[in-house]
C-alpha cells in the first residue's frame, strides 16, 4: 500500500514569512499562509508575475516598475487561489493587435499598481485576484470569484467578476472594527484577546481592548 503524500492534504499549509523570497512580495507578521493541496507552493503557483518571479528576474532587467504584492496578517489562502501580478501583460486592449510582440512590449505594457491582501482577509478556492486591486480587512472573496476591483474592508464578494453579496457585519460594527485597527496589534494583545476575537461581542472587544491599552 503507498503512502498517501501529505504535502498536498487540506491540513497541510505554508506560513507565508517562512517561504516568500521574492523582494516584491512583502508579508506582514507570522500567522499569513495558504494551502498546499492541488499546489506547487505559494511563489510557484499562485502569486503569477509576467515579471517579477525568480525566473524573469534572473532572465532580464524588466522595463518598467515592477508591481508590489502587499499581504497583511492573519490572511488565509485556499487551495488554487491564484493572485494575478504585472498590469495587463502586454496585450493593449485598446490596439487593433492583442499580441504581445516583443518589439513592442514596452508601449505595450499597462501597469495596474500594487495588489493588496488585507489584515484577516480570507481568498476562496479557485479565487482569483487580478492585478492592482485592495481586498480590504476582513473580505471574503468566494470560492472561485474573480476580484477586478477593490473589495470594501468584512465585505463577502462572489462570482466573475466578483460583486458583493453582503457584508459580514452591521455598517456600524464594521466602522467600531476599523477604528480598533486590529493590523496595528502587537502579537502579545491579538494574543490575550484572542477569545474575543474569535467571537461576535463588539462592546467586550473594545473594552478589553481598552483595558489592555490602559495597562501597557
């Protein structure tokens, strides 16, 4: 009987700090990962730059700025998100040809800007996130939904393109959440107000949350 490979089982994951080499792609704090089933890793598969990966970095000095991939903490990656980087990859939409000829790969080339993954957000299976977009604290982007525009901070978005559903919480509680500014915690205060993170009560948050500041 074989051995099953545990490398590509739903439980086994990559915390992002600890593998990502890539100079463009900056990761906040400890606690970021995706998921390794169905994958090849998190540089490999699903950050996918025209320029910007280690083999195009290797290969030629690229013509234009190179786009920023910005995660913060506590994001959770699914099995085969993809995160899409470098602008429109050389196809102008608005030229008679969408070839990509080499000749013309500079006055080609559209940059989108940097990509950013908010503090807690959560990419669905088959996610996709194309270039230049803000997935804001706390979103969730659904199983198989392409992102092509900014995402608002707890807001849940599906489909293709992906457009929102609802959001995870009462505008008003979202607002109390932003202004807690959960990113901005040290490891020793997400820590101790882990059990009120990991439940629904906004008055106890704060409260603790300003009894700990009141303590430090």
């Amino acid at each position: 009987m074989s051995t099953p490979d545990a490398g590509h089982h739903w439980s086994q994951m990559q915390y992002l700090h600890e593998v990502v080499t890539n100079p463009h792609i900056r990761v906040r704090g400890t606690h970021s990962y995706c998921s390794k089933a169905y994958n090849g890793g998190f540089e490999e598969s699903v950050v996918r730059y025209l320029y910007g990966d280690a083999f195009s970095r290797a290969s030629w000095e690229p013509a234009w700025p190179i786009d920023e991939l910005h995660i913060g903490d506590y994001v959770c990656i699914a099995a085969e998100v993809v995160i899409l980087m470098g602008g429109n990859h050389t196809h102008r939409t608005d030229w008679f040809s969408l070839y990509p000829f080499a000749e013309n790969a500079v006055d080609a080339y559209r940059g989108k800007g940097d990509t950013v993954i908010g503090h807690g957000a959560w990419l669905g299976m088959r996610s996709m996130i194309m270039p230049g977009v803000t997935i804001g604290e706390g979103a969730v982007v659904a199983a198989q939904g392409v992102v092509t525009r900014d995402v608002p901070p707890y807001t849940i978005v599906a489909g293709s393109p992906a457009t929102p559903v609802r959001t995870r919480f009462a505008p008003e509680i979202i607002e109390r959440l932003l202004a807690l500014d959960l990113p901005s915690w040290p490891e020793t205060k997400a820590e101790e107000l882990r059990p009120l993170l990991c439940a629904s009560d906004i008055d106890a948050l704060e409260r603790a949350a300003h009894a700990w500041e009141a303590e430090v």
